[in-house]
C-alpha cells in the first residue's frame, strides 16, 4: 500500500520508519515554500503542491496513493479538499478543520460537554479581563506551537501592549491556569470505529516546549484516566476521526482540563516506540489503511528527552536503556533535532537514567 503524507518533517520520517517494516511505500508533500526536506530524504518522493495545482496533477506525481495522512494540523483547507477528490483522506478534512484552528477547537469542546481552559475569542485583552482575570495567556487560533504566536499577559502594561497591536480577531485569549501538573493521552481510531488509548502521560514544558514526558504518570487518580479516555472519545467519535489524536491536559486540583488537541502524531507520544508494542507511529498507520489496531499496552516505565538545538551526543551518554532517534535535520537554537527514549522498571530507576543523561549531556534534571 502507498501512503502520501503532507509535511516533511520529523513525524513523517517516523512514519514513514515504521510503515517500512509493515510493506508500506511512502511518498511526501511539500506544502510550504522552501520547507526543509532532509527529514524524508531516500523515503520516497518528495512533491511540491502549488496552490491552484489540479489534484489529478499532484496525485500522480505522488505515484498514486492510496491514502492521504498529515504529519500537523496547519494545512491549507483547499489541499485537502482537493485531495479528498482523488482518494482517501485520514484523518478526514472536517476532522482538521474542527481542530486546526484553537476557536473552533474550543467550541467542539465546549458542544461535546468536555471542560477546558475558560477564553475568549477575537476580543482586546482589556475586554477579556472583564470576564477573566490576570494572568492570562494570548494565544494564535492557528500556527502556534512550541511556545510560539503565544504571550503572557501579566500586568495592565502587557494588557495595553498586546491592545496597541492589530490582528486580535485571529487570537483567542485563555485564563492562565496554575495547574499541578501536564499530561497528555495519546488515543488512536480506525475505520471501523475502534478505539484504543495508550497510558496517560506525564509533561515537562519550559518556554512552552516539551522538554521531557513519563508514562505512565505518576500517581494519577483513576478518575483522571477515566476522564481523559470519556473525553477523547466523544471528540474522536463526533467528527469521524481515523487515525491517532493527542489531548494536552492539566490537572487542576486533582480534575482534568482540557488545554489543546492535535490531529496528528504527538511529540508526548514518542516514548511509545520504546515501551509499548506498537508505537504511536505504526497504529496511526495501522488505523487509515485498514489494519487492526495493534496493543497500546506499555511493557515498561518508560520516558522521552527532547534534543533541543544539541548535537548528536555522545555514544556514552547512551545506555542500554536508552534508544536515539536523530531527525537529520539542520541544527539552530531552540529547534527538536532528535530525541531518547527511556525505559526503566520504576519510574525512580528510570529518572535516574534520564537524569543521568541530562546531566552528561548538559541538560537539566529530568526529577520534577
């Protein structure tokens, strides 16, 4: 089977990786000029969609696919749509557009009954103070990630600041919440409506990226997990989605809030290749074509580091425990070049590993 994947990034390679073994063909769409393709090189064709391209055109320079995934969630509308003419699209292109954009997002949610972060939307920060209180947090309906197209608003200086600027029809401004702790479920659904999820897990952001995750988390009431499976379900069931999907949530006083939800493989979700069966990469895979859902069971405590602006490090840095996954991509400050996984038989056995690797590799503690 050939499967076509929009983005060129490191989560197509990972696909890409693991849809090898399984007898897949992979081919790539490059839908931002100038995008950086050196994640992908030698797993198949890289093609350059140009707006207006007639979606006969750019299907059979793929080689014909017959499936269409996406590695994110900002993705023209019109690609899709287009796409969707020629052959399969998972997840669907209503799917993405439900969650694409943090506004509609937040109406999903809030139509589905499923709590999240109090906002408002399209408004000056001097108008969303009246309804919600400082600190708050400016946010991009679309194309922030990784901290960016994001501000804290701190002071009524911030307030009048982020006022002076246009643009504030196209932000959405979130209460900010001063939870105990990130976690995050990673659930996958295929074609004939079976859901899976694998164990919740444990976040560490700074500067609003994602440094380090544990899972299954630590000491999370049970309540919590049975929350957090309810709620990506009626989100997974009510726009059809096929394929894996990420849920961020705080806990707050022991509840589960809802902070943002990704249509796509997830960074959290990258310690799965190393304590489960079947990584987040192959059931995504194992979902849009077709095949039955592989075991979301983790086998192992298990945890993730980000390599963030690093170099490849070094061969003793690594242990027995610890596998590498380097993105092959061109090194600059505060960009995820590759990441380690971890597995360990307690999660104190295995924070010290991953301590121990920080340490070595000028990082800071994993111990939160």
């Amino acid at each position: 089977m050939h499967i076509a994947i929009i983005g060129c990034g490191q989560l197509s390679r990972m696909l890409a990786l693991a849809g090898i073994p399984l007898g897949f063909r992979f081919s790539f769409i490059a839908d931002d000029p100038g995008q950086d393709t050196a994640c992908v090189e030698q797993l198949g064709a890289v093609v350059h969609w140009r707006p207006g391209q007639a979606p006969q055109e750019l299907v059979a320079a793929l080689g014909g696919p017959d499936v269409v995934t996406a590695e994110k969630e900002q993705i023209d509308p019109d690609l899709l749509r287009a796409l969707e003419t020629c052959c399969t699209v998972h997840p669907n292109p209503g799917a993405f557009a439900a969650l694409q954009d943090r506004g509609r997002e937040k109406r999903l949610l809030a139509d589905l009954g499923i709590p999240s972060t109090p906002h408002v939307l399209g408004r000056t920060a001097a108008a969303a103070a009246a309804s919600l209180s400082l600190p708050m947090v400016a946010k991009s309906c679309r194309g922030g990630y990784d901290g960016r197209n994001q501000q804290l608003l701190r002071t009524p200086e911030d307030i009048a600041a982020y006022d002076a600027r246009a643009g504030h029809a196209d932000y959405i401004i979130e209460q900010w919440i001063p939870f105990e702790r990130e976690v995050s479920l990673i659930s996958v659904r295929d074609r004939a409506g079976h859901i899976k999820h694998y164990p919740v897990t444990e976040n560490v952001h700074e500067s609003g990226i994602l440094r380090h995750s544990i899972a299954p988390a630590r000491n999370l009431p049970m309540a919590a997990t049975r929350a957090a499976h309810d709620y990506a379900a009626r989100v997974l069931q009510a726009i059809d989605y096929v394929g894996v999907m990420a849920m961020e949530c705080f806990i707050v006083q022991g509840e589960l809030l809802v902070n943002e939800i990704a249509p796509r493989v997830h960074n959290s979700g990258h310690w799965t290749q190393a304590g489960c069966k079947t990584s987040q990469f192959e059931n995504h895979l194992r979902a849009i074509t077709g095949l039955p859902l592989g075991s979301t069971e983790n086998h192992s405590i298990a945890g993730m580091v980000n390599l963030i602006g690093n170099r490849v490090p070094a061969e003793a840095a690594l242990s027995t425990h610890s596998t590498l996954h380097w993105y092959n991509k061109t090194a600059k400050p505060g960009r995820k070049l590759g990441h380690v996984n971890f597995s360990g038989s307690s999660h104190d056995e295995l924070l010290q590993r991953m301590d121990r690797f920080r340490r070595e590799t000028g990082a800071a503690s994993a111990e939160t």
